[in-house]
C-alpha cells in the first residue's frame, strides 16, 4: 500500500490546525465551554454526607458499648462489620447505577435509604421513644451501610460527567480538588463536633441521641441540595456494568476450560474466545496482574480503620484533660483527617522529591511496602503506649487471696493490732493500706484484731475504748470494712477495677446519728451548679451505690448545706468513695481515692496516629494512583471495586480475630496485628519484585458520554474516607 499521499495529507492538515487563526478559533471555542454550575451541588452535598457519616461512626463504638452494652469486644467486632459492609455494598451501587437506575436515580434513592437510617439509629438512642435499642440500631446501621457504600462509586463519577473532555481536563482537576476537600472538612469538623454533642446530657445520660440527630439532618439537607440542581445536571444513560461483564467472561472460560473446549490455550482466560473479544480478555489479563497484587493488601485496612474502635477504647482509659479542656477520647480521631490536609502537600512536594534524588522509595510499589511498613510501627507504638496504661491499672484481687480495705467514718484516728498484720493507724475518715489475705485451700483466713479508740472515746464518738473481733475477706474480691461508733462490724464488697465506662464512679460511706434525717452528698460546680447527688439513709448504716460522674473535673463537695471539701478532682477512671460522719453537731468528710484516675496522656498516642497517617498517604493514595495507572482504560471501574473490597476484608480480618478472642490481654492483640502487617508486606515487597510495570496506551474516547472512571481519569473520590 502506498502510504505517500496519505503521510502528505497527514501534513497539510497538521499545517491548517497550526494555523495561528485557527488556534485562535479553538481557543475561543474552549472558553465557550463554561465551567458547569452543578458541581457546586455535587460538592455541598458530598461536604453534608462525609460529615453525617463520619460524625456518626465516631462516636459509634463508644455508644455500642456505653449505651447498648455491649462488651469492648463485641463492639469492636459490630463496629467493624458495619465497615465491612459499607465497603461491600459499592459493588451493589456500580451494578444499579450502571445497568439500571443511572448515577442520579441511583444516588437519590440509595441516599433516603441512607437517611432513613440514619434517623433510626438517632431514634434507637432516645429511651424515651421506648424503640428496642438494640435491634432498631443494627437495623439503621444496615440501612446506612446500603445508602453509604451504593452511593459511593455513583457520586464522583456523576461529578465527572458535567464535564466536556477534553476541553475541560483542568476544570476537572479542579473538580476533583475540591471534592477531596469538601470530603476531609466535612470529616474534620464532624469529628472535632459530634463528640462534644454526645457528652452533652440528654436523658440522664450522654447524648447519644442528638449526636446522631445532627447527622440525620446533615444528611437530609445533602438530598435536598442535590436535588435543588436536577435541572442543571448532565444526566448520563445507563449503558452496561463492566463488573457484570468481567464476571460473565471470567465465569465463561472457568466453564470451558473445565469442560475442555477447543483444546489448550497459552492462558486459561483464552477460553473465552469464543463469545469475548480479544480486546476485553487483554484488558482483563493486565487487570488481574493488578488485582492479585491487591491480595495482601486488606491487612493494611484492619490496621488503619482500628483509629475508631480500639484505638477510641484505648483513649478511654487515658487522661484527656489539656488545662481547662478535656479532650475527649472520641475527638482524638480528628488527628487524622486534620494530619491527611497537612502531609500530603508535604509529602508531594518535599519528601517523595526528596526520596527520588536518592533513588528510594521511588517507585508507586515501593511506596506501598513502605506504608506497610509504617503501619505496622505505628501498632507497636501502640502496643507500647498500652504497656504503660496497664501500669496505671489498680492492683486486683486473684484467685488464692482476698484484698481488705478498712474506712474510719469518725472524725478521729483509731489503731488496729490485726494477727500477722501488725498494728495499722487509720486516720479520721480515711482508710488504711490494703491488706492482701491469703486463702487457703478455697477457704478465707479470719484475722483477729484488737482496737483502740481511746481517741474517739475521748471524743465522745464512742461509747467503749478498746474492741475485739474478727475481720474476713471474700476470695478473689475487695472487702471494705467500716469503723463507725458502733465499731468496727460494718463490711461489702467493694468495686477497685477501672469503670468500665470510663467515667469516674463515686460513693458516699456517711454515718448518720440515730434521731438525724435523711442527708444528700452533693458534688457541686465552682457556679453551684449541682451535678451529682447521693441520698444518705439515716435509718441503718450502709453504703450507696456508685453513681457514674459525668463530667469529669474539680467539684466541692457538701453534705446537705456543709462544705466537707473544695476542688476535690474527679478525673476518669477513677473509683471514689466519699467518707464521713454526722455524730451530734459534729460533720467531717473526706474523698478517699479507691482506684487510681488515668495517669498517661492521650498525647501519648499522638505518634501512633502520627505514623499510621504517613503510612495512609504513602499507601492509600499511592495505590489507587498505581491501580489507575497499571490498568486498561476500560477496566478503570474494576480496579476500583478491587481496592474498595480489599477495605472490607480488611476489616473482616478484625472480625475475625476479635471474634476468636486469643489473647487476655489487648497490648498481645495490638502486637499481634503489627506482626501481621510485617509479615504481610514482606511478602507484598517480594511480590512487586517480579511485578513489570506496563504502559497503557491512550485509547480514543468513544462517542457519547461514559463513566469518568472509562475515560482514565483518576476518580479522587476513592480517596476520600482517606482511602
């Protein structure tokens, strides 16, 4: 064939369109094309969603276990099923969208199922609506994850189709700038917010109600903003799934190989020659080098999302207070969305240059293990911040022996000669040391004891100078023992673990005179304002149940209208026990710490946070960029639904441990998960040793309007939930 006229024909065109009047004309005809109204609505409804969904799962696994009660594991464990799902249930939202509804119909639709949810869930934690708790908050959990996970491969890519291409690539740029914006503010201030709306009191309790009301609304108002700009969209016909069509090739030459049709083939996938093109087996083989890299990759996940479930548990059992502030242990989760703003034009302009000089950490797969890598230190920082939390924990009774408190209620000191003891002084309206009694043989040691309340005769407190008896203990429990005018006869059982809420716990221990009424110990703000009261019974000597403080802080303390003592802290964690008297016209009090408050900071877990954030850009960024890159054009909406499944199964890892439950202590499940991402990523890091990085050639956009991600441009959208 004779290609010289053809290669002249080639020239004389190229000379028309470099033409300086006709560049002029196509310059002019590009700025016809304006920048589509739209995405404005696109973007304020993506900033309203972002922020119900995130303002929603932060205070998630704390209302699992504060107001459900549910135990720390199960929470965990329904926490991350939840995720779970909302990755999983994309792949329902592409089929729909593509096959059926369309983007519009489809996000619409999915997000009222979404906002319906939502307000069950606020509903399910209002008691007073009399709702079974329980099941209507799985049931509203469910229903986000459907509207969440659906609408999240549906609004991008809507997004996407407002704008003309070619002309448009930086307009669309900056689409997509502004969309991943929209998406970390919203998650920003929804998690710096809505924990301070649940500490708000609602119910007698933390507000978990108004907590997720808020978001409700947030998300009600992101459907009426994208449905306010219908008339404006360029609504795009559904033409076909690619998921579906990849599925039916691959099941078509699973089922001819099996049946050995046509004889042997260079590549199982060949098989499908019969019905498929070559052109999509092609794209499907270079997808599949890139989906089997994906494989070890979801353990990254069951790293990273742990920052709002036992990294939120964790917190709880720390001390958050920052001068007058508290920090609240479900606030620290805005750490990362805050560090994501600030590391990754950091990362993009300074360190991965930096690392290109040198020649490491070069490459989008080194960049990957290197993520790894770092998640798995940032759970060993963890494992080591939990090791000095365990330090701070009070010593508890065992198995073989039984712990012995003893409280003077009288405003004088009293001294104790107990068998094999030796003598205690126990000071007016304090306690002694604990004692630590020996059972022997599943049976508790009695202890003889002599006392001397010369003191407290002298007083006229008491109406006897010396007393004897003896004191016992429960195995494997506290026992606190009361000195009250009537001696020392008065015993229960104690509580010294840590609150399994969190929040510090109190007790009154007032000995009334007989013939005096009832009492009330108030805890009272600096403003008077009265936070906690305890009613004192003047009918028989006992101890009150512990009431849960809510606000953690500096308190007066009063019986009745006495002052007993000013600034007394109440910090979390902490176990206390107010003990005093009113014998004739004499009130004494004093606030005896039973278990140590929380000691280590939650500073402490800034470097976790810190790490594992560094970790997510270099990871979660990089890899839908190498995804995106290392894949045909036409299998763009494949790599997608590959990295969003491998969140899930991330986080059905944690499921999975937690269910099984294989260790006591949690610092050897944090341990554990860091050897995992080791272990992992090392063979990830063989794994792209033998990995050839492909070219993919640019393809001719075909005529009418496909999804974004067909036409190669990376859907930043998957950025967004950091990943």
């Amino acid at each position: 064939m004779d290609t010289t006229g053809v290669s002249k024909r080639k020239t004389f065109d190229n000379e028309i369109q470099d033409h300086p009047d006709n560049q002029s004309n196509a310059e002019a005809q590009e700025e016809k094309v304006k920048y589509p109204k739209s995405v404005f609505f696109i973007i304020s409804n993506e900033f309203c969603e972002r922020f119900c969904y995130y303002g929603m799962r932060t205070v998630l696994s704390l209302y699992l276990f504060n107001m459900l009660g549910y135990s720390e594991d199960t929470s965990t464990i329904i926490y991350h099923v939840f995720t779970c799902f909302v990755y999983f249930f994309p792949l329902l939202g592409a089929i729909i969208s593509d096959s059926w509804l369309g983007k519009f119909n489809t996000i619409f639709y999915l997000s009222i199922i979404y906002a319906l949810g939502q307000v069950i869930l606020s509903l399910s934690a209002a008691p007073t609506i009399g709702l079974p708790a329980r099941e209507f908050s799985m049931l509203g959990l469910f229903l986000i994850a459907v509207g969440t996970g659906g609408i999240k491969p549906c609004v991008s890519a809507f997004g996407g189709d407002q704008f003309i291409l070619p002309q448009q690539e930086v307009q669309l740029a900056m689409f997509f700038s502004l969309f991943y914006f929209s998406i970390n503010t919203g998650s920003l201030i929804s998690t710096l917010l809505t924990p301070v709306i649940r500490e708000t009191k609602c119910f007698g309790g933390d507000c978990y109600f108004v907590a997720f009301l808020v978001p409700a609304c947030l998300m009600i108002l992101s459907i009426v903003i994208f449905v306010s700009g219908k008339r404006l969209y360029k609504i795009v016909n559904p033409s076909g799934n690619l998921i579906v069509k990849v599925t039916k090739c691959v099941c078509h030459a699973i089922g001819n190989k099996i049946k050995k049709k046509e004889g042997k083939r260079d590549h199982w996938l060949d098989h499908a020659d019969d019905t498929y093109d070559n052109k999509l087996i092609e794209d499907i083989k270079v997808s599949l080098r890139v989906l089997k890299l994906f494989i070890p990759l979801p353990i990254f996940w069951a790293l990273y999302d742990q920052q709002g479930s036992q990294w939120t548990f964790q917190a709880t059992r720390m001390d958050g207070q920052i001068g007058s502030f508290m920090l609240l242990p479900d606030q620290l989760q805005a750490v990362n969305p805050l560090l994501i703003i600030i590391f990754i034009p950091i990362f993009e302009t300074c360190i991965y240059p930096a690392f290109a000089k040198i020649h490491i950490i070069d490459t989008p797969l080194k960049k990957l293990v290197a993520g790894g890598f770092l998640a798995s230190v940032a759970f060993i920082v963890a494992g080591i911040v939990e090791i000095q939390i365990e330090s701070t924990y009070p010593t508890l009774p065992v198995k073989g022996s039984a712990q012995i408190r003893i409280f003077n209620t009288m405003d004088c000191s009293v001294s104790i000669d107990i068998v094999d003891q030796g003598q205690i002084k126990i000071y007016p309206v304090s306690r002694s040391e604990t004692l630590e009694v020996k059972a022997i043989n599943g049976s508790i040691e009695m202890l003889d004891y002599k006392a001397d309340f010369t003191e407290c005769y002298n007083k006229g407190y008491i109406a006897r100078s010396t007393d004897s008896g003896q004191i016992t203990g429960t195995e494997a429990n506290a026992t606190s023992w009361v000195i009250t005018p009537l001696g020392l006869k008065y015993n229960y059982t104690d509580m010294v673990d840590k609150p399994e809420k969190g929040k510090p716990m109190v007790r009154s221990l007032i000995y009334l005179s007989p013939g005096l009424s009832n009492a009330t110990l108030k805890l009272l703000r600096k403003d008077k304002t009265e936070v906690t009261s305890i009613l004192v019974s003047s009918l028989e000597f006992s101890q009150s149940k512990l009431e849960k403080i809510e606000d953690p802080g500096e308190y007066d303390v009063y019986l009745d209208e006495t002052l007993l003592e000013e600034n007394v802290p109440f910090k979390l964690g902490g176990v206390y026990t107010v003990v005093g008297s009113h014998i004739k016209s004499k009130i004494a009090g004093k606030t005896v710490q039973v278990t140590p408050p929380n000691s280590l900071h939650m500073a402490w877990m800034l470097p976790q946070y810190i790490i594992i954030t560094m970790g997510e850009v270099m990871f979660s960024v990089t890899g839908l960029q190498f995804a995106f890159t290392q894949a045909p054009v036409s299998m763009k909406s494949l790599l997608q639904a590959g990295w969003l499944l491998s969140v899930a199964f991330g986080n059905l890892i944690v499921v999975i441990i937690k269910g099984a439950r294989p260790f006591d202590r949690q610092v050897y499940e944090i341990f554990l998960y860091a050897v995992l991402m080791a272990a992992v990523i090392t063979i990830f890091a063989v794994m792209t040793i033998f990995y050839k990085y492909v070219e993919i050639p640019e393809e001719e956009d075909t005529d009418g309007a496909i999804p974004l991600e067909e036409k190669g441009n990376v859907n930043l959208a998957y950025k967004e939930d950091k990943k």
